[in-house]
C-alpha cells in the first residue's frame, strides 16, 4: 500500500518557534508572528497540496479557530486537498453533525475527513456546557457515531441510549463519498470505540515499540467486531539536507523555550485526563536539558531523542502530539519506513513554520520514498521539477 501523508493547518497562529497550545493547554502569544488568517492558511493548503500531501489536520479546541468554519472557506482556495477537520461529538447532535458533513461534501467535491475528538480534559469541556465524565463522554462518542454512520448509509435512526436520543432521523441527501472517520485514544474506553467504528486509528508518536504494541492492541479489538482499520501516526518533523542541519533547527527551537513556560505547561498537563497525553509526558524529563543559553554538548540531547531521529522536544511547551522526527531527508524517511513497517500507512505532519516545513518535507523526503516504491503522488501527476530528484546529502 502506497504511504498516505497528511499536513496541518495551525489555526492558533504560526511561527518560526513552537507555538503553544493544544490538549488544555492556552495557547502561548510569544511567537505568534503569523495570525492564522484565510489568505495565511490557504497559502499552506495550497503548498501542501501542489507538494502531494491528501489532506491537512485541523484542530479543535478553545485555543484555536473552529475547524469546520475555517476549512469551508479555505477550501475554495484549493482544488484536490482533503480537510481532516477534528471536532468533538458533544457539541453537537450526531443527526446536525452527519448533515454538515455531508454538506461539506458536496460543495467540495469530497474533500472531508472527520478527526473525531471525544475530548480528554473535563474542565474545558465544562466550558462548553458538557458535564460528563471522561468514560461517559467515550461511551456517548459511540453512540454519536453509530447514529452518524446508520445517517450516512442512508438509514432512519431511532436511538435512546445512555447520552443520546433521536426518533425517526433521516438525511435527505448523503454524503458521497462517506468521509472516512480518523480516532484516536489509548484508555480502555477510547480502544473499544476506535474497534467499532474507526476507518483510521491514529496514534501520537511514541517510539516504534509503544506504537507497535498500540496496533496490536486494536487490531485484536477490531477483530472481535469483524473490522480492520487503517493506522496512522501523529507526528512534527524538522527535516534538512544533513542530519547536523536538522539537529542545528531542534536546539535552535529549545533555545527558545522559556523555562518558567515550561514549568506552567507541564504543571498543567500533569492533571490532563487523557491517556495518550500520560503517554506523552512519560517520554520526557518535563524539563529542559540544559540552562538556556550554555554551551551545548551532542550528549545534551540524549533525553529528548527517545529513539534514533524521534524527539520529545515539542512536548514541553505543547500539549497533544510532541514529539518529532529530526534528522537528514534519509534518516527521516527510514525512521518513517520504520513505523510503516509496524503497519502505519498514513502520516499526520507538522513543522514550524508549517509552510516552509512543507516544502523541506515535499522536496526532501518524499522523492525518496517514491524512488523507493513507497509513496505516489495522488492523481499521478507528476513531482515539481524542483523535487523530481532526491537532494544530495
């Protein structure tokens, strides 16, 4: 199977620095030096899709911009790029949800891609109006997408469940194509709704181990349902011509990291709720290796480079996915042909700032893997001229 690449939208701002935020965490103003307007945003979509990623994460939360809203109006500055809109199924009926979803796809020829995000941290859901506990919120993501899916096949739906109650809905038109449902979780409730109803399981990126035991973990759960869902991995990626270049852009990123920031952020994902965020944190010290401004040593690095080429740095000021793989274009499309060898097909990627990382992750990478049989270009329209041959490194 033919590798799946994925970008990202930062509709909380972008930077040449890590940007803040995410999983509960506010988003950080230092380094907010691009404010995530339309013209911005569809400047990145467009770059992503001319350099053959499918589609590109939006994502959800008080810290950033509604995806839905934002991905309709970037969307008509695109042609072919899909939108991998995160949003979570508390906020809004299952029958309004699998309405606007099919709406989206047909003013955009097809281009939607759900995230489904059942919301880790009870006290910003509290500020939604959502009162449930993180069990109960799991076990009403499952009804919501039982409700969803019976919608988009084109069933009538009468459901009282636990969390949900509809009688007698239909949609008038559905979607075509169904978008493909993206969820992720590592808690026991989390495991149990991705094995029902997940086309793609996602998993932040823990080292190959982590992640090896993860799939294992749903397959069997799938398997018990007759299903068998794609996995794919939530990653950032700091990729150069060499591999010193590319460890020469992380440190520069550390540099940047205020130590009281990270005292604040990791004081506050301590009580996250969330599983996959415990994972997360476990990977890292919770704080800096060095003092700002000391001289470095290769050595200073040894307890954020969890794995060859995978990272922990992005983890200390940002809450959800923080880790990254850094290294040489070879070094990250191995450590990419790593994780697909586990059985990860599709590759959610970011990089700061996300438009330049774009074009260093198009340009450098993928030609390798194409040569290698591993990726196509979507459509089979050929590479840019500037990414027909892999850089010399």
């Amino acid at each position: 199977m033919s590798l799946t690449f994925h970008w990202f939208l930062p509709t909380n701002g972008d930077s040449r620095d890590v940007v803040g935020g995410g999983h509960g965490t506010p988003a950080t103003a230092s380094g907010r030096d691009r404010p995530p307007t339309v013209a911005y945003l569809s400047q990145i979509a467009r770059a992503a899709e001319d350099l053959g990623f499918v589609g590109a994460l939006t994502p959800t939360g008080a810290w950033c911009e509604d995806a839905w809203l934002t991905t309709a109006m970037v969307s008509q500055h695109t042609e072919r790029l899909k939108f991998l809109v995160a949003f979570r199924p508390g906020f809004l009926s299952p029958t309004l949800a699998a309405q606007m979803a099919s709406t989206f796809q047909r003013r955009t020829g097809g281009r939607l891609l759900l995230n489904v995000v059942t919301g880790g941290e009870s006290r910003e859901q509290r500020a939604y109006g959502d009162f449930l506990d993180k069990d109960a919120r799991y076990r009403r993501t499952g009804e919501f997408l039982h409700v969803v899916r019976e919608l988009w096949q084109g069933n009538s739906v009468d459901l009282h469940g636990e969390h949900l109650r509809v009688e007698e809905a239909t949609l008038s038109r559905v979607p075509d194509p169904v978008p493909e449902v993206y969820f992720g979780g590592s808690s026991a409730a989390a495991g149990e709704v991705a094995a029902r109803y997940a086309d793609v399981y996602l998993t932040w990126g823990e080292p190959p181990a982590q992640v090896a035991g993860k799939i294992a973990w749903i397959r069997r759960l799938a398997a018990e349902h007759g299903r068998a869902p794609r996995f794919g991995i939530r990653l950032h990626v700091i990729t150069r011509d060499t591999s010193a270049q590319a460890w020469a852009e992380a440190d520069r990123l550390l540099d940047g990291f205020d130590p009281e920031t990270v005292r604040a952020v990791q004081s506050g994902l301590a009580r996250s709720e969330s599983e996959g965020q415990r994972r997360m944190l476990a990977l890292h010290g919770g704080s800096l290796p060095y003092a700002p401004g000391s001289a470095r040593r290769e050595d200073d690095r040894t307890g954020l480079e969890i794995h060859p080429n995978l990272w922990a740095g992005i983890g200390l000021v940002r809450g959800g996915a923080g880790t990254a793989l850094v290294g040489s274009h070879d070094e990250v499309a191995e450590r990419i042909k790593e994780y697909h060898a586990l059985g990860i097909d599709e590759f959610v990627l970011s990089g700061y700032p996300h438009l330049e990382e774009a074009y260093w992750f198009g340009e450098g990478v993928l030609p390798r893997l194409a040569a290698q049989g591993l990726w196509a270009r979507p459509g089979g329209t050929p590479l840019p001229a500037s990414a027909q041959a892999p850089f010399a490194s």
